[in-house]
C-alpha cells in the first residue's frame, strides 16, 4: 500500500503489525473476553436463537410424527341413541372392514375407552341417560388412505350401519397441522431475525471500533499494513467475542429447552409427547453458535473493508 515505507522498512511491517494488534504489545482493538458488552449481546442472541430453532424442531418432529401415525388410520362414528342398535352397527361395520383388503386391524372401543378420553374434558362420567356417546370402531390399513378407498369403506360400512360414519383420522387434525405449520415458519423467521440482528450487532460494534482506533488504523497504513492485515485484527477480536459468548448462549439457552422439555413431558399428551427432540436435533442446536461466529467474523471482515476504502 506504501511502497517506499515498505522499501525503507523492509521486515518491520510483519513485527510492528503484531504488536499492534495484541501479539506483542498494545492491541488495536480490545479482546475483552467477556468484559465487555458485545459477548454478552452475542449471547443473549444466540440463546434466543437455540430456543426458537428447538421450537422450531419439535414443531417439525409434532407434525411429522402424527401425520405418520395418521396417515394410515380411520375412525367410524356409530351415532346412534339407541345402546343396543348403536352396538349391533357397531359390531356389524368392525366385521365388514376385517374382511376389506388392504385393513390389518379393527377395533372396537369400549364405552370404558370412550369415557376415559371424555372425562378430562368434561370432568364427569356421562351416560346415556344424560348424553348418548357415539360408539367408536378404530380401523388401521396397511398403506396410507386415500380419497378412493375411504370412499369404498363408507359405501360397504353404510349397507350394514346406517348410521355409521367413516373419517380419515389425518382430517380431524387438519386444523391442527396448519396452525403446526404456521408456528414452524414463526421459528423460522425468528431465527432469520436473530441472525440479522447478531449481524447488526456486530456491524455497529466494528464501527465504533474503527472510530475510535482512527488514528491508529492510519498509522499501521503509513507503516504499510494492508487492508486485509487491519481486517484480521478486527476479525480476530471479534471472533473471540463471538465463541465466548455463543458458548454461554449455548448453555443457556439448551437449560431452557431442557426445562421447558420436562415440563410439557408432564402433561402427557399425544401430541406433546411426540416432539421430543432426536440426537440429530441436538446436534443441529448445537451448531447455532458456530453459525454465529462465522457469521460474526464474516460481517466483521466486510465492515472493515468496506470502511477501510472509504477512510482512504
């Protein structure tokens, strides 16, 4: 960049550089270790971000598992007030549809059944007396359902049961799976948002940073320190900021999954239950703070060198 400082000074450069930039003296830019402000916004934003993509992933794993669990499946409803007629359909549409090609497994839900899963939400145990309970017929086929064979079942259940009807279990569920979907793209942009603001973060710090190392920074390019050199200085400093802080980040934010986890396992709902994060998530999660120092060193170094074009 200076040709005849570096004819005059020829192997100062190198040794002055390193002073300069912390190896052997002075440090152009301070490597706080964790004194300062920046590791702990890091943290703070790669702990927000762990927690958003474990959302993220247990959303996913929600859907995926219930679909799988679905997808096979139907249910008939036997809406009859009647017990004894109700259970005669009953009984009737289950031996039509063990004899149907392509189902592995009918079964026939007992009232007991029936009234256990109504019980948490209505808080008593019904009879028919007060509110006539359909009766239930889980069917499980051998490949997924479609529209064709569901369509068959209905016309061969309807001959002996007419008061039978025949659901896709996946359909109840539909609803449900949007709103999954509509919850996963949340987490999605919020860890593209985190990601943006990690970046700014960054950004306004490596500014302030050149501002206040001005002087410095034109001394090191008199001495003929290149653009590159200066950036790695920048580099260097930020990137120990950003591994310091996005390993505290880690932990604190996989506490709060792991805290969160252990509550919602309490609940023991189906859908719950079946989020639970695989070894492959984990490792996914634990990836977001070594995202977060590549992305930190990468906006640093293009701060730096698009600011040190313009101070020049």
């Amino acid at each position: 960049m200076n040709a005849p400082l570096q004819s005059v000074l020829p192997g100062s450069m190198p040794k002055r550089l390193r002073s300069i930039s912390g190896a052997g003296g002075a440090e152009l830019v301070q490597q706080g270790r964790l004194s300062g402000p920046m590791p702990w916004v890091i943290a703070i934003m790669v702990a927000l971000t762990v927690i958003a993509a474990a959302a993220g992933l247990a959303l996913s794993n929600t859907a995926r598992n219930a679909a799988d669990a679905l997808s096979g499946g139907a249910t008939v409803q036997v809406v009859e007030a009647n017990p004894v007629e109700r259970d005669r359909q009953a009984r009737e549409a289950a031996r039509v549809l063990q004899a149907t090609p392509g189902v592995l497994e009918v079964h026939i839900v007992s009232q007991d059944e029936i009234q256990r899963l109504i019980e948490p939400w209505l808080g008593v145990r019904i009879g028919d007396e007060q509110i006539p309970v359909p009766a239930l017929v889980d069917v499980r086929l051998r490949d997924p359902i479609s529209g064709e064979k569901l369509g068959q079942m209905r016309h061969k259940v309807r001959q002996v049961a007419p008061a039978a009807r025949v659901d896709a279990q996946s359909t109840w569920l539909k609803p449900v799976f949007s709103a999954i979907d509509s919850l996963r793209l949340l987490a999605i942009a919020l860890v593209a948002l985190l990601g943006c603001a990690l970046a700014a973060a960054v950004l306004l710090a490596v500014r302030t940073a050149l501002g206040t190392n001005r002087e410095t920074i034109e001394i090191v390019h008199l001495l003929g320190g290149t653009d590159s050199q200066i950036a790695r200085i920048f580099q260097r400093s930020i990137g120990f900021d950003a591994a310091g802080g996005g390993a505290l980040g880690l932990g604190m934010g996989l506490f709060v999954v792991l805290l969160l986890g252990q509550r919602l396992e309490g609940l023991g709902a189906g859908l719950v239950s079946t989020g639970s994060l695989g070894p492959l998530d984990w490792v996914l999660l634990a990836l977001v703070p070594i995202g977060g120092v590549v992305l930190a060193i990468i906006t640093a170094r293009l701060t730096v060198m698009r600011a040190l074009k313009k101070m020049l």
